[in-house]
C-alpha cells in the first residue's frame, strides 16, 4: 500500500470477501494460550502489527509460538507461573490492548519487567489499570502514575470488589487475567457491557468466570488443580473491520457485498444496529458459533439512510466505529447526534477531535462536542488531503468517505492501517466499481 493513500470516487461495492481475522480475539488467544499448560493451536492470527506486538512480548518472556504459515501459531503454554523474567523491556509498541492485558498476567509474576510504547501509546492512559491492580496487591507505577511506561513486579494478587469506572474491556481483561493469581474470587462490576471475548475464551480454558447483571465473577482455579487448558481456536473476521466496508456499500448506489466468517458477538455490533435503524439494508446470513463466538456472513446493499442518536450503553458496544459511523451520518438525512462517548478521546487519536477535523476538510457538517459530535447531512464530499493522525481506524474511514466524494482524496499516514487491517487498500481495490471518467471530477 502506498502512503499517502490515494483514493478516487467510486461507482459502488461488489463482490465477496473475507476481512482479517478479529484483533481482540487474536490477542487474547496468544495471551491466554502463553499462560495455559500445553500447546495452544490459533487459526486465523492476525498478522497485524498490533498483534504482533502481543507475540514479540510474550517471547521476550520465555514462550515459545510457532508460526505455521502466514496466520496459524502454536502457542507453547508455560502455565500461570511460568514465564521467565525477560532481560529486555517488553515493547508493546502502539498496542493498548498488547499492555493493559499483558499487565495483568505480569501483576501475578514473581518477576520485575518494564514495559514500553511507541510515542502515540505514551500518551493514553494507563491508570486506568495500574490504580486497581494496586489494589489487588501488584507491585506496579508508571510514568506520572498515568501513563507508559510502566514497572511491574512481582505480587502477592488478592481478589477484589471493583465497580469499573468506564466500560473498558482492556481494563476488565486485565482485572480478570490478574484475578487468576488470587486466592479470592474477582467481581467487577460493568457501567455498562464492554466486548466479552475474555470472559468466552477464559470459559472455553476451563476457569469458572460468571457474568449476571453487569457483574462479572471470576473464581480463581484452586491451587493443585489443573490451571488453563489449552484451545484449538479458528479466530472469526473482524466486525470493526468489516465495519469499513458495511457503510461503503450502503452509501454506493447498486452496491451489493458479502462479508464471509464474521464475527457477530452481541458486545461487539452496536453499529449494525445503528445502520439498521438508519435505513441499512444489512443481512446476516448463515449465522453459527465458531470456537465459542458467533459468526454470519453479511450481505450488504446500498438503501438512503437517516439521522440518529447515539450514546448509552450503546457506545461501548460499538467503541472503534464512531470515525466510521460519522462517514455514514454526513450522507444520511438530518442531524445525527454522538453522546456519552468521551472515551473516543483516549484512541489512538483523540478521535473526536480527529474525527471532526479531517472530516471537514473534506466539506462534511460535523461539530465537536465533549462527549462525541454532530453530524448534520447529507453533505456533498470533496476529495481533499487529509491526515489520519497515525490512527488506523480514521485512515480506513477516510478512505470510505473518499469513495463517495467527488475528486481525489489524499490520506496521508496511512501506513498506520496495517496496526489492524494489512491489505485493507488491495482487498478495497478488489471490490470497487470506478466512476466514469467524466463524473469524477
Ligand atoms: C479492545 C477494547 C476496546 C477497543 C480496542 C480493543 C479489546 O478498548 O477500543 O480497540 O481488545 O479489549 P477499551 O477497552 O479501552 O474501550
């Protein structure tokens, strides 16, 4: 893919593809197998540079994982208390998920590690997991107590009551991945459902984590018994990339699209409900369960869409779609509203900022707000250059508003896609009807 992007309108999306496979799933099962006893086999990894970061920590600890092919591992687990203290800082590079999980499991170590970032990951928060970790006994600081990079030695962990303070599956995950080395049970208490990957997987490895009401049990496995089982996991596509392409053949005319193997977890769809309440005409077909998550192939049509109003529980559900949602809110009718979603600040870009800027460049009606934007359509686009901040998810949602504006569009730092979507411009490419010459301009 080059970089800068350059991205001409379109005529409409066609075809049958198959997104990569999802990045939250990819992680936690190379996590959760380095800590299970016996080898974990992971179909369908996601070689993005993300998940490679979760890989490159995980070595730096003693674990062994085979690569078979471009995305299947095998994960040599080493069991709760076996990884070896790492003689280089473990470098996550702009991987959130890759620290706050890893965290977790380090907390329980009896081992001292630094872990460190790339510039972007410096700047989000982290006391968002050292703070409670703290609490459950770790042995853990950070820059300012707020950010990367963090220290972590070895701890006696206890469990805890915690009632989260954002609905944040990295924090979650990494409050249950530490719960595994207490002798008390884990109980946290959700404002609202964040994605329950780890909560799936870790059920699937044999821990006895429960979830009722926005309460989530994690009972530690009593010492003596036998700790994780390892998996054979075949790793579903990306909702949040097959996101990209969902609101690209609703806003083309004549588009038609099937999204084949994705992932359809209920934590994880909040913006196909909210395309469905615009007007989307989005199928889910052949829906089944794959390795303990749901998974339908999509058919995706073109239909005119209407305003709507976000926020709630809503949000978490459908975190790392608001750039994408605002592509589709300046084509549809009237003025859509985004609340309730500071946490988009805290991205890989302060994505409300982010979002709003670029998006006007290219003409769109969107005005900040604290918690989220407003959105007012439908708005002619036109192509402009544009900077994605070295925020993958703005980058591909640029892209999608370039295909509907008139003239060429310019994304520049774009190079940051391949953190979850490597081949996104070719696999793009692949399914593009182009307009005729003379409407392009
Ligand atoms: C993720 C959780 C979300 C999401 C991120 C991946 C995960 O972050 O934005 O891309 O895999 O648990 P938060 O938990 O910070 O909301």
């Amino acid at each position: 893919m080059s970089d800068p992007l350059i991205v001409r309108p379109a005529a409409r999306l066609r075809g049958e593809v198959r997104v990569p496979p999802d990045k939250s799933i990819s992680h936690r099962a190379a996590l959760f197998g380095a800590i299970a006893a016996g080898e974990t086999r992971v179909q369908g990894f996601l070689d993005a540079e993300d998940c490679l970061a979760t890989l490159r920590c995980l070595r730096a600890l003693g674990v062994q994982i085979d690569e078979e092919g471009r995305d299947r591992l095998v994960v040599h687990g080493r069991g709760l208390r076996g990884l070896q203290p790492p003689t280089v800082p473990l470098d996550c590079g702009g991987s959130g998920t890759t620290m706050r999980l890893i965290s977790g499991i380090l907390a329980g170590q009896t081992f001292d590690c630094v872990l460190t970032s790339n510039e972007a990951l410096r700047k989000r928060p982290m006391d968002r997991v050292i703070e409670p970790l703290r609490r459950m006994g770790a042995d853990i600081s950070g820059d300012r107590d707020r950010f990367p990079p963090l220290r972590i030695g070895g701890g006696q962990i206890h469990g805890m009551v915690y009632h989260l303070p954002v609905a944040s599956a990295q924090v979650k995950s990494c409050l249950l991945l530490a719960g595994l080395y207490a002798t008390q049970p884990t109980v946290l208490h959700e404002p609202a459902p964040s994605r329950d990957h780890t909560e799936r997987m870790l059920r699937a490895m044999g821990v006895k984590v429960d979830h009722q009401d926005g309460v989530i049990t994690l009972q530690p496995p009593p010492t003596g018994q036998p700790p994780l089982a390892p998996l054979d996991i075949r790793v579903p596509g990306d909702f949040s990339s097959a996101a990209f392409f969902l609101v690209g053949a609703s806003l083309l005319p004549n588009s038609s699209l099937r999204l084949l193997d994705v992932n359809v977890n209920p934590t994880r769809t909040g913006l196909y409900d909210v395309l469905i309440r615009m007007g989307a005409r989005i199928r889910l077909e052949n829906e089944r369960t794959l390795g303990g998550e749901p998974v339908a192939d999509l058919e995706v049509g073109h239909n005119p869409l209407e305003s709507t109003v976000v926020g709630g529980d809503l949000v978490p559900r459908m975190i790392d779609e608001f750039p994408i949602l605002a592509v589709a809110a300046t084509q549809a009718q009237g003025v859509t509203v985004i609340r309730d979603a500071a946490e988009l600040r805290v991205k890989e870009s302060d994505r409300v900022a982010t979002t709003v800027a670029e998006l006007s460049r290219l003409g769109a009606r969107i005005e900040e707000r604290p918690d989220g934007f407003v959105v007012t359509g439908p708005t002619p686009l036109q192509g402009a250059e544009v900077d994605c901040h070295k925020d993958h998810r703005l980058a591909m949602s640029l892209a999608i508003a370039g295909l509907v504006a008139r003239g060429e569009t310019v994304i520049h730092n774009a190079g940051s896609i391949a953190d979850s979507f490597p081949g996104f411009a070719e696999m793009l490419e692949g399914i593009i009807a182009p307009l005729d010459a003379e409407r392009r301009a």
